[in-house]
C-alpha cells in the first residue's frame, strides 16, 4: 500500500535520484543496446514499485528536462495502473498537487514535461468520475485557470488547453480497457463539460492576441471533433476558423480543422447544418485563386486539398 503520493522527499531520496538520473542518460544517451536495455529495465521496475509515487515528485523538481519527464512518466504510469495502492485521504492533495505543478510547469516548460503532468491529471479524473469529482471538465477549466493566473499574465494560459487537447485523446485511447459502466460514466462527465469547453475556445479564438495561443485552440477543437462535437455547435466556430486562413500563421491550422469538422461521418447526421457549413467552406476557390495569383503556391495547393477532400467526402448533402 502507498505510504503517500505528495510527501516523503526527504534526503534519504538524493541517492536514488542520482540513481535515476544516471538510468536516463544511459537509456537516452548510451553507446550500445545493451546497456540501454539495462537502463530501460532498471527504470520499468522502479515506475512500478510503491516508492514511484513519492519519488516521482522528486524528479519533477530535477533541473534536467529528461528526468522531469521520466518523473511524469513514472506518476502516470502509478495513476493509470496502480491506483488501488493510493489511499482515499490522499486524493484530495494528489488532485491540489497537480493543478500545483501543472501551473508551474506552464509558466517555465518545456511542453513536453507539460503535457506528461495533464496526462496525470486527466488519469487522475478518469479514476475519480463520477462520484469522486463530479462536474469534471468545468472543475478543471476554473481551478487550473485560477493557479496559473498568480504565474502567467495571460487570460488564456497554455496548459488549460493541453490539458483540454489531451482530456478527449486520452479517452479515446483508453475507453476500450475500460468496464462498459466507467466507460459510460466518462463519456457523460466529457459531454457535460462542452458547453464550457466550446465557450474558452471562443474566447480564445475571438480574443487572443497571440497567434500560437490561437493555434492552440484550434488543435484542442480538432481534438473534440474527433470526440463528438454535435454539428450544430460547431457552426459559430466556422466564421473564425475562415477568418484565420487568411493569416499565414494560422492557415494549416485553420484548413486541418475545417476538413476535421466536415469529414467527420457523424457530420451526415446534421444535414442542414452540414449544407450550411459547406456554402461557407466551398466559397474558398477564390481565396485559393489569389494565393496563386500572389505566388503563394504552397498555401493555395493545401487549400485545394482541402477542398476536394470536403466536397468528395460530401457530395450526397450538396
């Protein structure tokens, strides 16, 4: 049984630590397959011994990037696959501790140790719904908004929409290992907090003045189409998401997510909402034609793509 998931990092660790530290540089960094099986070995037996769940918070306050991540990794992997071993009085910290990091780790980086801590937190969740942390979604939007506001200036910081980006993908990847009943329960909690999901998304694309933030959200909505966004819904998001192809940042993005929304199968369900899209999407010959004219044949080529793989994919509606 776990003795605890957020304390006991005292001195007696430091030894284990350099132990990690020199597993990961020899995973990564070693000369030869041998070794480098040692090390992977090494460190798949220590994510899951008891002591996993203590040290892990260790690593994640090492200065070097790789060990932090292997730190998250480690937390992950004791969420996901040996919850039973966490008491009950301890998820209340764990769940504070995370939104805690989470926060940290958005105002420092990098990304990729970022995205292994809202894998923690979205496991954290999946283990949690319904009875533990209801109103799932619209919890996690206001809670991380709210710590990472004392750490970034911003309204739209990075890791509410990794986190949001992650939370649909995540369930798609694992929902088929999950009892039908968790399965269900998940869905649910995910659908529930749409209404809140497609309103910072708005937000986001409406008023943010940074073009990777808006990027962002684009992705974060690709990834809810790919969930089950309800056509209907999505109809207001169509306007922006035009309006970003004529900025070269955003234009591969805005095209990716346009073809997400209207190739989607489901999308056949909504007719009219479908049709109305469409109009919308198909009017682009011409701002396909000026990107020719201008000689910006790269943009007017994946915009062709994407409209041969909109109207190809929906002829039946038009």
């Amino acid at each position: 049984m776990a003795t605890s998931s957020v304390g006991n990092r005292g001195p007696g660790q430091a030894d284990m630590v350099a132990q990690v530290e020199r597993m990961v540089y020899q995973l990564y960094q070693g000369q030869d397959s041998e070794s480098r099986s040692v090390a992977d070995q090494w460190l798949q037996s220590l994510q899951n011994s008891e002591q996993a769940w203590s040290l892990s918070w260790t690593l994640l306050q090492h200065q070097e990037v790789a060990v932090r991540n292997f730190g998250a990794l480690m937390l992950h992997n004791k969420i996901s696959k040996s919850w039973s071993e966490l008491p009950r009085e301890q998820y209340e910290g764990l769940r504070v501790e995370l939104f805690s990091e989470i926060a940290r780790s958005s105002g420092q980086g990098p990304r990729l140790v970022l995205i292994q801590l809202c894998r923690c937190l979205v496991a954290f969740a999946f283990a949690t719904v319904p009875d533990i942390w209801p109103n799932t979604v619209v919890s996690m939007v206001h809670s991380l908004r709210d710590a990472t506001r004392s750490i970034q200036d911003s309204d739209f910081p990075t890791s509410v929409l990794q986190l949001l980006t992650i939370l649909p993908e995540e369930y798609e990847r694992t929902s088929e290992q999950m009892v039908a009943a968790k399965r269900g329960a998940i869905r649910r909690e995910l659908k529930n907090g749409l209404p809140t999901v497609l309103s910072l998304l708005e937000e986001v694309l409406v008023s943010a003045g940074s073009d990777a933030v808006k990027i962002d959200a684009m992705k974060c909505f690709s990834s809810w189409v790919e969930f089950g966004l309800p056509l209907p819904e999505v109809q207001g998001f169509v306007g922006q998401l035009l309006q970003g192809l004529v900025n070269d940042e955003l234009f591969t993005q805005a095209c990716n997510t346009l073809a997400d929304i209207v190739s989607k199968e489901e999308s056949l369900k909504y007719p009219t909402a479908l049709r109305n899209i469409l109009r919308q999407v198909t009017k682009l010959g011409e701002l396909c034609e000026k990107k020719l004219g201008s000689g910006d044949k790269e943009e007017a080529a994946t915009l062709c793509r994407m409209l041969v793989e909109v109207v190809s994919g929906n002829m039946s509606v038009l």
